[in-house]
C-alpha cells in the first residue's frame, strides 16, 4: 500500500473509531442524563426509601409515688441478651467472657454460641450492670435490647392501689389501669439511616419527634399509714380466722384516700403468675350487703328529715312487720322503750325500720342516694362498682325492703361507698368526692388536685347530733373500739352473707367504720372482715382491729389526747 | 524601527491581555482548593461532632438507666417491709406516746408520780419498762415518747422503773 493510501486508512479507522466512541460516549451521557434528569426524583426516591426507615422512641412510663415520695411504681431497664452464632467470631473466647459478666454456665454458652441456627436467646431481663457490660464488649454477633420493666419496690403493700402493667406495656387495676394513658406518655419517632446490613448509621442525619414521658402521679396514700391498714388487716385476717378482708382510711374533711388494703393481696411484680382473682380490688369492687354500719344512714336521714330526735322513743317489741314480712332484732329480743340513741347503740334493726317507715320510701332513698350508695363515688381507680340498690318502682323492689335496707340488707355496697358516706357524717354533712392522687408532676409543672364536694348529704347540726350518738355507741355497746383518752364515733355491723338460696346461716361478715377524734376528725376507717371463724359478731373482731390501727395512727399522726388536745 | 516597535509591543500587548486570566484561573483554583478544603475540615468537624454528640447520648441514657437501677435499688432498701426487718434486727419496735400538756410538769425522779401521769394517758406503767424514753416538743406540746427495745436497758430512767 502506497504511504498516501495507508494514512488515508489510518484516518478512516480514526474516523470511524472517534464515531464509535462518540456514540458510546453519547449512550453514556444519555443514560446518565436519563439517570441523573428524568429518574432523578425517582431513584432518589427509591434510594431513601431502602435507606431510611423510621424508628418508634419508647416514653418512660411515670412513677407512682406515695404521699411522701417512696415510689410505689417505678420503670427500670433490663437487658434481653440474645446472638446469632453465626456471626459470632471466637466462640471460645466469647464464652469465656460472656460466663464471667452473666454469671452462666461456660458450657452452656459455648453450646448456645455455636449452635447452627440464625438466633439464639441468651437470657432475658438481665440486670443493669451486666446488660450494659454485655453491650460494652462489642462483639459481633452479640445483641442486647434493653427493656423497660416496671418495678413495684414495695411490692404487696400497695397492689390494689397500685395495679399492674402487662408485658406490652398496657396498665390494668388500680392507679396503673386508671391513669395508663397519662403515665404511659407519648411514643416519638426517630427517623434513621441504615447501611446495606440494616445497621443504623450514626453519622447520618436524623429528624427526631421527641417521645413525652408519662405523668408521675403522687398520692394521697402514706406509705406509713398503708403498712398499719395491711399489718392490722393480716393479723386480723389470722387472728379470726377470717376469709378475706378490706381496709380503707380516709381523710374525711377532703375525701384523700390513706390507704387501702385488702387480703388476700398479690406482688406485683410477680404478675404474669398471680390468679387473676386477687386482682380486683375489693374495697371498689367486691359487694357486700353492709347490714348494722348502714344503720348510719338511716338514723342520719331520719334525724335530718326531722322524722325522729335522739330522744325520740319508740317501743321494742323485738320483731316489726314491714310490707308482709317480719324484721327480727338480731338477738330476737325486745328492749321495751328505747330512745333513738338506744336503738343505735344497741343495734336495733326494729327500730331501723321503724325509721325507715316513718320517714317514708321517698324520703329514705333521697337520703340513700344523697349519700352516693347506688351510683360509682368516681374515684380516680380502676374497676369501681355501682352497687346495687333497688328503689320504689323498681321491678325487684317490695315493701318489704324499705325495712330491710334499713339495717343494710337488699342493699348492696362498696367499701369505699360505705366509708365515703360515714365519712360525710364526719365532715360536717358533706359529702366528699374521694380521690387518690394528690399531684400530677411533669417536667415542667405540678398540677395539685383540689378536693371536691359532692353535696351536704344532711345538714351540719344533723352530723354533730349524729356524731354525738356514734360516741355513745363506741362508749356503750362497742368498746372494743374505745381508745383510752379519745373520743371515738363509731358502729359495728354484723350482716349475713347472701347466697342463691336465703341467707347463709354459718357465716357472717363482719364490719365497723369510724372515725377520730370525734369532734375535730383526722381520718375514718373502715373494717370488714369476711367470714371470721372466731367470732361472728364485728363487736369482736372488726371493733378490735378498728381499735388496734386507730391507736397506731393516732400516734403516726401525732394526735394528743383529747383532754390535752382540747385544753390547747 | 517601527516594525521592531510594532514586534515589541506585541507580545506586551499579549502579557497584557493574558496575566488577569492566568492570575483568575490560577486564584480560582486556590479558592476552589481552598473552600474544598474547608468544605473537608468542616465535614470532618461535623462528623465528629455528631459522633461526640452519638457518644454522649449514648452516656446520657447510660446514666438515667444506671440512676434508674439505683433508685430502684435504695427503694427496695427504704421499702417498708425492709425498713420493719431492720427495725426489728436492731429491736426497736413500736412507740407508745405519753402525752402531756406543757402547764404539767413531768416528773422523772418517783414512780408513783410516774405512774400517775401514765395511768391518766390511759397505760399501765408497765408499758414502759424496757423501753427508751425521749421527750420533744411540738405545737407547745411536750411529747413523751418510749420505744420498746427487747431486752434493751432503757438509757434514761423512765418513771415506771423507780430511778430516784
């Protein structure tokens, strides 16, 4: 080939080379033009899409304190320990130091660590301190999830106060079921960038919506005065040979709830094996028919209506007959003349339904339902009952029972609904809402809850004549419930226990409700005793124990005597 | 001489017209190197940072779950049925109050005056024996207070044991 001819293909194949590229280079540019301009939005939205992913920021779950600060309920983290073996590189050494830090078998471990499945459980609520060592190692394949779990470190002192809280997180009975969204919080959102293995990348920037923590609640319940209402409750529980049994104190000027305490009780933290049965609280839930203590009621709405005085008299024959049916006296004896006062004193269910009669259906169920029985007190617990109370009108109601729920049977109650109302005879004849927590704290305020009155049940020359009458009756007939050097209002109840079939005629359920000091009262508390085997009369074995915690709170609350009280 | 003068000044011309952009291009790549390399340090800083920031999060919510432990632990230490055990290993056990108004005078020194002031509280004198006695006042109130100690020598006389 001539020179000329060969430089002359040599720039043809240039020619044609350069064309090629160019094309290529075109694709090229076209492709990313395609990439970069038009799937632009796309593909980035594609690309986010596999990167980021949105986190859910548990909230703390809030305390539940006592009136003193002792928290009640609190939430701790624990760590569930947990490997995929596969990743894992030394399991031998790994085994060495995981058995140091947890406190497990070496060879257990080793087995667990090179076991040829994709994950595997280590242990699960493990302790602060080791959780946080496990994370510090560091090793591949090792994962630790710290878990919020709630902790109850008085554990049965204050359970049906307090309540439980599922594995999920979700609060049932008590403070906790009532209160669950406050103390629960708000859940945030923390949105995360995640590299090809799923791990998050901490560099990468994050927008966060903050998680709220829970409300912590405090309470109107004393630690102090709780242990005294559950101390005395056991040992009267044992002392009687009783089934169950129920105290509540109360501070009757405000309707603040000292304590609770009800027995058979449970260790919330032992929840997912507690019966289920003890987990209703039974001072709001657990009905009774409250017989003689309802006695109160009745005597306040008769001298309230002016249907009877103190000194009004009527004769006792031992039995009354109202709508058909005969009401006996409890020892079915008859007193002859008795005062009003007498009638109290000595448990009169003749005179009860004398009272009842007299005043009339309408006028006595006012009374009844001025007192809150019939209706929820709404107090801020989980699980409150109603009551039952059956009026003129009512399918289920007859004649018969305006004399009956005189002297509290075919009528009933709660223990709290029992304790509210005497509680009003305390207050002047004000009823009070009851009510738990005291003080809603966050971070950035405390909410302080104000007591709030429900009505006047009766009026305030009513409730000091009727206090008066409740004295007599502690210093006459129940002085069992007498405390030296103080005034003590008071009334026991003996009432039957209701079954399918009448009345059971081998058991009793035994009650008193009080209050102290009788003319300037601190608290008022309430006794029932299920089924005692010792005795089925309240005057020996509820008064007793009514006794034995007001003796215990007198001192607690540093309450003189009334003579040196008084001479103040 | 022209054509020289001409020569000459065209290639100054030409140093002319050429210098500002040699000196743009040349300060353009110092800017760009320089904002590149503050763009760099300034990345790197923010990293770190954000890093500093991760660790002291992380150390934060390592603090309030140890804190959380151990208000946890002293709750369960505080708790009323720990406190009652310890109380009762160091043999304190319940108090009995005796009250008395200020115009009274408390006399430590006879049982019999001893005993009176403890029979008009309402207790035996016997309440008291085995028992340390302290007095404190509140609310003008002088407050006598024994707590039972089991098989304790009480460290103050207290009326019912007859000290002189």
């Amino acid at each position: 080939m001539k020179p000329e001819n060969e430089v002359r293909s040599k720039h043809r194949r240039l020619i044609v080379l350069a064309a090629v590229l160019a094309v290529g280079a075109l694709v090229i540019i076209g492709r990313l033009a395609y990439y970069q301009i038009w799937m632009h939005d796309r593909l980035e939205e594609m690309a986010l899409e596999e990167r980021e992913r949105e986190r859910n920021v548990p909230s703390e779950r809030g305390n539940i304190l006592d009136s003193t600060g002792h928290p009640f309920a609190m939430s701790v983290i624990q760590w569930d320990i947990s490997v995929s073996p596969e990743l894992v590189d030394d399991p031998n050494e790994l085994a060495d130091q995981l058995a140091d830090l947890m406190d497990l078998p070496r060879d257990e471990l080793y087995a667990k660590l090179t076991m040829k499945v994709p994950w595997v459980s280590l242990a699960r609520g493990t302790a602060q301190e080791i959780g946080e060592a496990v994370a510090g190692l560091e090793a591949n394949g090792i994962i630790c999830d710290p878990r919020a779990l709630r902790v109850y470190p008085e554990g049965e002192l204050a359970a049906h106060v307090v309540g439980i809280v599922s594995d999920g997180g979700v609060g049932f009975c008590g403070i906790e079921g009532y209160y669950d969204q406050w103390l629960a919080g708000t859940e945030g959102k923390r949105a995360i960038e995640q590299n090809p293995a799923g791990e998050e990348i901490p560099l990468a920037p994050q927008a966060e919506l903050a998680a709220t923590a829970g409300v912590n609640l405090i309470l109107t319940v004393d630690r102090n005065i709780q242990m005294i209402a559950v101390q005395e409750l056991e040992r009267a529980v044992e002392e009687y040979q009783a089934e169950s049994g129920t105290v509540v104190i109360m501070d009757p000027q405000t309707g603040a709830i000292l304590a609770i305490a009800n027995y058979p009780s449970y260790d919330p933290n032992l929840f997912p094996d507690v019966d289920g049965k003890l987990l209703d609280d039974a001072s709001l839930s657990k009905l009774w028919e409250p017989g003689s203590i309802f006695k109160v009621i009745t005597w306040a709405g008769g001298l309230d209506s002016g249907t009877i005085s103190p000194g009004t008299t009527v004769y006792d024959s031992g039995s009354r007959e109202v709508g058909g049916r005969v009401i006996w006296n409890w020892d079915r004896m008859g007193r002859g003349w008795v005062t009003m006062t007498d009638g109290l004193a000595q448990s009169l269910n003749t005179v009860a339904a004398f009272i009842s009669t007299s005043m009339g259906k309408d006028r006595f169920y006012t009374y009844v339902q001025r007192f809150g029985f019939g209706v929820i007190t709404k107090v801020d617990l989980a699980s409150e009952g109603p009551g039952i109370v059956k009026r003129p009108g009512d399918s289920d109601w007859f004649a018969s029972d305006l004399g009956t729920n005189a002297f509290g049977q075919g009528i009933a109650v709660t223990p709290l609904q029992m304790l509210s109302a005497v509680s009003a005879v305390a207050n002047h004849g004000l009823l009070m809402k009851p009510y738990i927590v005291k003080q809603f704290v966050t971070s950035e305020k405390v909410v302080s809850v104000q007591p709030l009155a429900v009505r006047q049940a009766i009026a305030e020359e009513t409730a000091e004549t009727l206090t008066g009458m409740l004295v007599e009756v502690v210093s006459r007939e129940a002085t069992k419930a007498q405390v030296a050097g103080y005034r003590i209002a008071g009334k026991t109840g003996t009432a039957q226990v209701p079954t399918a079939y009448g009345y059971d005629p081998t058991a009793t359920i035994a009650s008193f409700v009080g209050f102290a000091p009788a003319d300037d009262p601190q608290f008022a508390v309430l006794v029932k005793l299920d089924k005692p085997q010792a005795s089925p009369w309240a005057n020996h074995t509820a008064a007793p124990t009514f006794r034995a915690i007001v003796e215990r709170l007198l001192v607690y609350l540093q309450i003189p005597p009334d003579e040196i009280r008084l001479a103040q | 001489m022209n054509r020289k003068t001409i020569t000459k000044q065209g290639p100054n011309q030409t140093q002319k017209a050429t210098f500002p952009v040699r000196t743009a291009l040349f300060g353009g790549a110092a800017l760009l190197i320089l904002f590149a390399w503050l763009q760099l340090i300034l990345a790197l800083q923010i990293a770190s940072t954000e890093r500093q920031i991760q660790i002291t999060i992380d150390e934060l919510s390592k603090l309030k779950r140890d804190n959380m432990a151990l208000v946890q632990d002293t709750a369960i230490i505080e708790s009323e049925a720990s406190m009652t055990r310890r109380a009762e290993a160091l043999g304190y056990g319940l108090q009995t109050p005796v009250y008395l108004s200020l115009g009274q005078t408390y006399q430590t020194t006879g049982p019999a005056a001893g005993g009176d002031v403890l029979a008009s509280a309402g207790r035996p004198a016997g309440d008291l024996q085995g028992g340390i006695l302290s007095q404190f006042l509140l609310d003008d109130t002088l407050y006598e207070t024994t707590t039972a100690q089991k098989g304790a020598t009480s460290p103050v006389a207290s009326p019912a044991e007859g000290a002189p």
